[in-house]
C-alpha cells in the first residue's frame, strides 16, 4: 500500500466544494430529498365511509332527477289536453248565451240579413260587451246551417217579442193578417252541451203546428215570436 | 419509500369503482399526497383532511384523466388546490419591507432534506405555500398567483423572502 502513488487533484476542487456549499445549490439538491411523511393508517376508513355514502346518495339523485322529468312531461299532457279543449272545434248550431238572447231582443229592429251579418266567423275573436262595460268573450261559432226552404221575404222589418202562450189557444187565422207567420225558436244553454242549441220551426201561420213538431218540450227554454210590422 | 407507480390497467380498475383496486392506488400513492398537503399547510389534521377529500375526487373523477402517465401530477394538483382551499384563512401576504430583511452573508453550512424540511414548515404560512407551490411543486409565477388568488409579482417576493428565512432559519437549526 505504501508503494502506491499519491495522484493529485485538480486545482479547482476546493471551488467545487465550496460551490456544492452554496445555498441555492444545496437547496435545489435537498428538495429532492425531502422526507416522506405517513398519514394515519384511520384515514382509509374515512375515505371508504365518504364513498360508500357518497354511493347512497347518487340513486336517490338519478331517481329524484327521472321524477322530475316524469312530473314535467304529465303537467306538459295535462297542459296540452286544455289547450285541445279549448280549441275544439264549434259545434254546426250557434250556441246562444241568455245574455246573448236578452241582448237580441231588445233590438226593436233587424232584418234577417242584419242578423246574419251579426253571426261572427270562426276566425273572428268577437268580444260582446254588455251594459256596465262588462266583457264577454264568445265561443268561437260558425254560421249555422239555413234550411233549404226558400226565404222569407220581408218587406218590413221584424218586431220580436215574447210569445203570448195564453192566446196560442185561441188564435184564429184573421184573413186581414195573412201575411203573417210564427216562427218558433227553440233555445237551450246551459253548462250541459246539447246536441241541437237552437231550433227554429218557422212560416207557419198557425202557433198550434209549431207546438205539434215541438218535442223537446222539456229542452224547450224560450220563445220568441216573430210579426211582420204592420205599415 | 415503497411506491408502485399505478399503471393503465390499475387505472381502469380504479374507473370501474373497485375498492381493492383503489385501496391499491391509495397506498401506492399516499405518501406523496399527505407529504405533499402536510409540508403546504404544517397542521397533521387539516393535512389528513385534504388527503381524504382528495383521494374521494380521484375515485370519482379518475375517468375524466386523458392521460394516465399525468395520473400522479394530476392528484398532486388536486391535493394543492385542497389544501389552499383549507388553509385559505391562513395565508397572510403582508408587504415585505425589505429594511427588516436579514443580510446576505455567506452561507457556511452544509445541511440535508430532514432540515431543509423542518425549515420549510416554520416559514410563514403565505411564504411556504408560495415556496411550495414554486419551488418544490414547479407551478409558474403566473399559476400559483392564481390559485393563491394574489398577483404574479407578490409571488416573486413572497419566493425571495422565503428562500432568505430559510437560509436564516437552517443556519439557527444547525446552531441548536
């Protein structure tokens, strides 16, 4: 061992020491070499516990959520089931409200054409306002269907009134009033939706015919009476 | 320090909820995690905390990861972002009047990781969160701003200050 030769170092080794002694340099270097430290050997059954109620939780989150979407689309079919009964389409026959009716008859003049005119259209969202500047929003209505009997032709304009039941008994063709004609007016309203709304049996002369084809007696809820006016 | 790092098929074990696969990657990578949360935030508890809430959003977030090779950087930051949240309040940044810096004499003194530790837990909590995330974690300037919600400059001094306390704190531990 003693013959072995010494060999020397380079000049600037202490440099290099003193360098490696540099903070930053030791700094950079320790930082790899930081110590690990151990958690607690508990914190697993927490993690497992956070899980498992984690777990418990998310059916209720999927379930609540697919409630939900159920409840929406029964309120969307319950909405869209109003909207279609309030669209549905008129019934043929006008349907007449009793405000309608007082309203008409206390007109003192109309001509059948007039009458036909005041029959709003399907597409028309007519309003009628009634005294006191109430409001009343009308069912859509169509024009009802015109018998095919050939019209009436009236000079003069119409009166109508209410029709004296206790003189039908006794009535008589006068010669002088052969031009006159009654008509009956079958009206019913009410929240039960009959088949036919309005009736008209009219251009006869005698009130007894009209009572003969008259069956609906107990439907029967108004009549009016038509009269030519008199010059 | 017995650490398998998770491979691709652990990771997909991990996806499909199986808990012997996560009680796997738990181990594997736990000490990286606490280390991690403990050295940022100095307190055994909060730091047990983060680790928890941690390893709960890996489990559940695992399939969100594109690339299972970033699995251990994406945890690391995962646990930093937990432990500013925890330790939020206790994050100071005052202004660094530099007349109270201790002067800058030559560093004579060798020292190792076990110090450079303790010396890094007795920083100020602003400063070592900062240094952490900076220097040890290799977060930008610009992301630990960010996260620590505090300007890109406010993070160089809160660097300089730290690196300065810690010269002064090492030369004092060596002392003892």
């Amino acid at each position: 061992m003693k013959s072995l030769p010494e060999h020397k170092p380079r000049e600037n080794s202490w440099e290099k020491i003193m360098e490696k002694k540099d903070f930053d340099f030791q700094l950079n270097e320790n930082l790899k070499k930081l110590p690990v430290h151990v958690p607690s050997d508990l914190v697993w059954e927490r993690i497992e516990k956070e899980l498992e109620s984690q777990r418990r939780i998310f059916p209720w989150k999927a379930f609540s959520i697919a409630a939900s979407f159920v409840a929406f689309l029964l309120l969307a079919l319950y909405l869209s089931k109003q909207d279609a009964r309030m669209e549905d389409p008129p019934k043929s026959i006008s349907q007449v409200t009793s405000e309608n009716l007082l309203l008409e008859n206390t007109n003192d003049q109309f001509t059948k054409s007039d009458s036909l005119a005041s029959i709003p259209l399907d597409s028309q969202n007519l309003e009628l306002q009634k005294k006191g500047n109430r409001i009343m929003k009308r069912m859509p209505e169509s024009l009802p269907v015109i018998s095919s009997r050939p019209s009436i032709s009236m000079n003069n304009q119409a009166i109508v009134k209410g029709l004296d039941l206790g003189s039908r008994e006794n009535h008589s063709i006068n010669p002088a009033d052969r031009e006159e004609t009654y008509h009956s007016v079958a009206i019913s309203w009410g929240l039960n939706r009959k088949k036919i709304l309005m009736k008209t049996n009219f251009g006869v002369q005698d009130p007894a015919v009209l009572i003969s084809t008259t069956n609906e007696k107990s439907e029967l809820q108004a009549r009016i009476k038509l009269k030519r006016k008199k010059q | 320090m017995n650490q398998i790092l998770p491979n691709s098929e652990l990771i997909e074990r991990v996806i499909s909820q199986e808990r012997k696969a996560q009680f796997q990657l738990f181990e594997s990578t736990k000490r990286i995690v606490y280390s991690l949360a403990y050295r940022i935030l100095n307190d055994e508890d909060l730091a047990h905390d983060v680790l928890q809430d941690t390893y709960v959003e890996v489990f559940q977030q695992l399939r969100s990861l594109k690339q299972p090779e970033a699995l251990i950087a994406w945890m690391k930051t995962i646990t930093v972002r937990k432990a500013i949240k925890a330790g939020k309040k206790l994050f100071e940044f005052d202004h660094l009047d530099q007349s109270q810096d201790p002067p800058d004499n030559q560093f004579d003194s060798w020292f190792d990781g076990e110090l450079l530790d303790q010396a890094i837990r007795s920083l100020p909590p602003g400063a070592r969160a900062v240094f952490m995330l900076t220097t040890v974690e290799g977060f930008s300037h610009k992301e630990t701003a960010q996260l620590l919600g505090i300007s890109e400059s406010t993070s160089k001094s809160q660097v300089t200050y730290a690196k300065k306390l810690l010269r002064n704190r090492i030369q004092t531990l060596l002392r003892i």
